[in-house]
C-alpha cells in the first residue's frame, strides 16, 4: 500500500511548513486519475500522523474528476477513471487533468 508513503511524505511537508506550530486541519486535492485511493490515505491519515505536529488533524479531501481531450474530434471528456469513451466513440484520449496530489491548504493552532 503506497498510500501510507505518500500520507508520511504529505505530513512531512506540513509539519516543516508548519515552523512548529500545532496542525489541526490538512486539506488535499486528489485527482481521481491519479492512482491514490483516498479512503486508503483515511486509512493511513492517523498512522502517519501519530507523535508529529499533525497529530488529531482533521484531514479534508477534495476528489477531483479526471479531463481529456478526444483525438479524435478535439471534445473534452469528463473521466472518473483511467479510461473512457468519447461520445463520437473514441477511446483515443489525452488526459489534460486528474493526476493530481496536493496540499491545497492547512491550518495551524
């Protein structure tokens, strides 16, 4: 499970920004093309949070769609999952957005 890597990595980040301050609430964007499952990061959120500044955070998650273009006849495409169809019928598509993982905000004491 790689989630719990990315949850160290993302309370890493939060409590070096942090400058010791208390964290009390994290929000992430997570792009639903991006291979991170957020129930999993839920999951994983209070292991990796234990005996850091974040600990008891409240941690907020904002799933975000996937987009691509269609080759075929240039249309956007809304994707909540790494694959689709045009409404021409084409498979054939350039993903524009949804891989992301950010820290979109966080809050300190």
């Amino acid at each position: 499970m790689h989630e719990l890597s990315v949850a160290q990595d993302i309370v890493d980040i939060v409590t070096e920004r942090s400058r010791g301050a208390r964290i009390v609430r994290i929000v992430l964007e997570i792009g639903m093309l991006s291979a991170v499952m957020p129930d999993a990061i839920r999951f994983c959120f209070d292991i990796a949070t234990a005996n850091t500044l974040a600990e008891g955070a409240v941690l907020e998650i904002l799933e975000t769609p996937g987009l691509a273009r269609c080759r075929a006849c240039e249309a956007r495409v809304v994707l909540e999952r790494p694959f689709g169809r045009c409404v021409c019928g084409s498979s054939d598509l350039e993903w524009l957005a949804g891989e992301e993982l950010k820290i979109r905000e966080m809050e300190i004491a």
